[in-house]
C-alpha cells in the first residue's frame, strides 16, 4: 500500500484542495489514487475545497470526511486559521464500499439503518468506518447547542450489519462555536448526513481508545429528572446548584462545553476498582437557560442512571496517550504486521488550547508515527466512535487511533 499526507492553511479553499492532494500525490508517490480521507475547517469553504481535491485526484476515487475543528499529520497540528489536511490510499488489496444516508436530524437511527442497507456486507467485512454531523442544531444566545445522537445511528446499523464487524469513525464538528459542519460523503459536499466505508480484503485493522478522566471524589449520583439530553434533577436536586458547589462559584456556567467536568457512566463491575478503560464519558454543552439543569452532548442516558463526576485530567491524557500507542504499535509488531498507515480522531477537548496545557496530546502520536515512519493523518472530532467492552460505542473526551497494516 502507498499513502501520502497533505496539509494547507490557505484561506482560498479551491487552492487548499489543490495543494493538498498535489503534496499528498507526491509525498506518497501514488499514480492510482484509490480512496481519500479528507477534513478542513469550517472556516475553509467545503464545496470549494472538495473541487480542489478533485482536480487532483480525479473523479473517480471517493473521498470521505469533512468538517473537522483541527489537522494532525506527522509534521503539523493546527485548529487555527484554515487548516486541512488529506490522506491519499493507492493499492491492488484495498476493498473499500462507500455509502452514505440523509435526514439524520431527524431519526438517527433510520438513518444508520439505511446506510447499513446500502453496503453490501462481504464475507470478509473487517472494519466499517463512518462519519456523521455531531451538530443537530447550532448553539444560541440562550441554549447551548443540540446535538445528533450517536447510540442510535449506532444501533441501526447494527441491526444491518453483521456483529463482527467493528464500527469506528467519528462525530464531525468544524469549530469550538459548533457551527454546522460539513460531510465528503464519497462523490459530493453534504451535511446531515452519515457516511460508512467498508473495508474487506487483505488489509489489517487495529484500533485503541486514549482516556484521561479520572473520578471526582468517587461518590456514585442518579439522575432523577431529565428529558432528551438535559438532565435537570440529580439526586433529586436541581443538577446546576450542585455544580456551582463543587465549583465554589458560577464560573462555568460561561462555558460550552463545560472546561473541566464531566460525567462518568461505568460499563465494568460498579464495585470494583476503578478502571478507565470501563468508562465511557459525557461532556457537558452547558447549562440551561432556567439556570437549573445541563445539557449533554449525547441524549443516551435516562432517569435512573448512575454516574461519577469526572475531572478532565491533563496529565492522565498524555499517560492514556503514550501507553496506549505504544501498546498499539507493540501489538501489531507482535502478530508479524507492517503498519502502513495511522488516523487519529481526537476529540477537540483534548487540544492544548481546551484542555489549558503547554503541550498537545497528538504530539504523542505524531512522534510516536515519526519513530516508526507511518504516515498519519489525524483530525479534531465532536464525538469519537470504537468498540468498548465489546461494544460500538459514541464517546466522549477520548482520542481513537485507527492503524492499517500489512502482512
């Protein structure tokens, strides 16, 4: 298999796709393009950028992915100004099956069903890729943004898809405001939609989940009242007070999403030790214009759950992050693969800027990929999706490195 990565931030979008695909092309010496994953800012025009990649790479290849808030390649992160980012795939054993879904706004689920429906599910189906709008509705003066729930999208595809096949990818996102992003969903610029890519053939596929929230103070809560994704009583008061006591003021009601706090669901033993690896996070989008309640990014809880407040944790993030890439890349050179090529979808809370830290979590991979000489393309996700305990899974405040390999 060959690859090659590009990179731009050019405020003229036609020219960024251009530059792109041209350095991706050189870089990885392709003549045949055979699939692209593509991502750039919301400040970079999508349509336009989209017919720049394909001046480049022809009309044959298809290119998947969109919006996104920020580009990792192996030289460079960036969320400022317009940056966007390619990865361009050549080779004879890769089998990939794109099709994509509409009118995800308004039921997810039907939405995942459809698109599992339109793939074609090969006998040897290894991994289905799909990206989806994160953003259901954008944020206002008043209410916090409203976004596409993925528990559902999930489910109708698996009731399409056979089990084996694990589902990755990510909720897209082109901004910290969640303005509506935009999907490459194969052969045209979209939004409210879902996209898969399903892989066959003789490529390998290994995945691993990067953490990095630890628990507040260990104290299980239920949450009493809630509709949708606003949960509005926990333990039978109202969840808003609660949060300005831990905080010790109001501050954080400025915030969307909310910087440092988070909620913990525990998908493991609930009285065993605590294990990361077991949770799956929720982000809060902000509170409630009653001053009462908080919004969720996903709609996937309900009255009667128990949870853990989570503190966001810097330093247990770059933990998470160099253990379990460097377990990734062991794994592979153990069952005697050649990695060929990396994405990592990170979840934009993890940035540097969001998260207050000197340094970025991607530059851990970016150095692990450099050591290793793979090619790698990463971008900044609103929701990142991998198996969990055995599970598909939407998550939260996570980073999810995807490697292709050979052998």
């Amino acid at each position: 298999m060959k690859v090659g990565i590009g990179y731009t931030n050019n405020h003229d979008a036609f020219v960024s796709g251009k530059i792109a695909a041209e350095a991706a092309l050189a870089g990885g010496k392709i003549e045949k393009p055979a699939f692209i994953l593509a991502f750039s800012h919301h400040q970079v025009d999508a349509e336009a950028f989209f017919r720049g990649l394909r001046t480049v790479v022809g009309a044959g290849p298809p290119i998947i992915g969109g919006s996104a808030v920020g580009v990792i390649t192996n030289d460079v992160v960036s969320y400022e100004g317009f940056p966007a980012g390619v990865a361009v795939l050549q080779s004879d054993g890769l089998d990939v099956e794109i099709a994509c879904s509409g009118d995800l706004d308004l039921d997810e689920r039907r939405a995942g069903k459809r698109l599992a429906d339109k793939l074609v599910h090969k006998a040897d189906g290894k991994l289905l890729l799909i990206f989806y709008d994160s953003v259901k509705t954008p944020p206002t003066a008043s209410m916090p943004p409203v976004m596409n729930a993925s528990p559902p999208l999930i489910q109708g595809l698996e009731e399409g898809m056979p089990s084996s096949v694990p589902i990755l990818g990510a909720g897209l996102v082109g901004d910290f405001a969640f303005n509506p992003p935009k999907q490459f969903n194969g052969y045209a610029v979209a939004g409210q939609n879902a996209v898969g890519a399903l892989f066959s053939g003789a490529c390998h596929h290994y995945y691993q989940i990067m953490h990095g929230m630890t628990p507040l103070d260990g104290i299980r809560h239920t949450i009493t009242k809630m509709e949708g994704a606003l949960i509005h009583e926990v333990d039978g008061r109202p969840v808003a007070e609660m949060i300005d006591a831990m905080y010790g003021n109001q501050n954080w009601r400025e915030q969307s999403p909310v910087r440092r706090l988070a909620i913990g669901i525990d998908h493991g033993d609930p009285y065993g030790d605590y294990r990361e690896e077991n949770y799956v996070g929720r982000l809060i989008t902000g509170v409630l214009p009653d001053g009462k309640g908080i919004a969720m990014f996903e709609p996937d809880l309900d009255v009667g759950t128990e949870f853990l407040f989570m503190l966001r944790d810097s330093g247990k993030m770059m933990e998470s992050a160099a253990k379990n890439c460097s377990d990734l890349i062991r794994r592979i050179a153990k069952d005697g693969k050649r990695p060929v090529f990396g994405c990592y979808i990170d979840c934009a809370g993890r940035t540097a800027l969001a998260s207050d830290t000197l340094h970025e979590e991607s530059d851990i991979i970016r150095e692990h990929f450099n050591r290793i000489q793979v090619p790698l393309l990463g971008f900044y996700s609103g929701v990142e999706v991998a198996p969990l305990l055995g599970k598909s899974r939407g998550l939260d405040w996570t980073g999810v490195l995807w490697v292709m390999a050979e052998g």
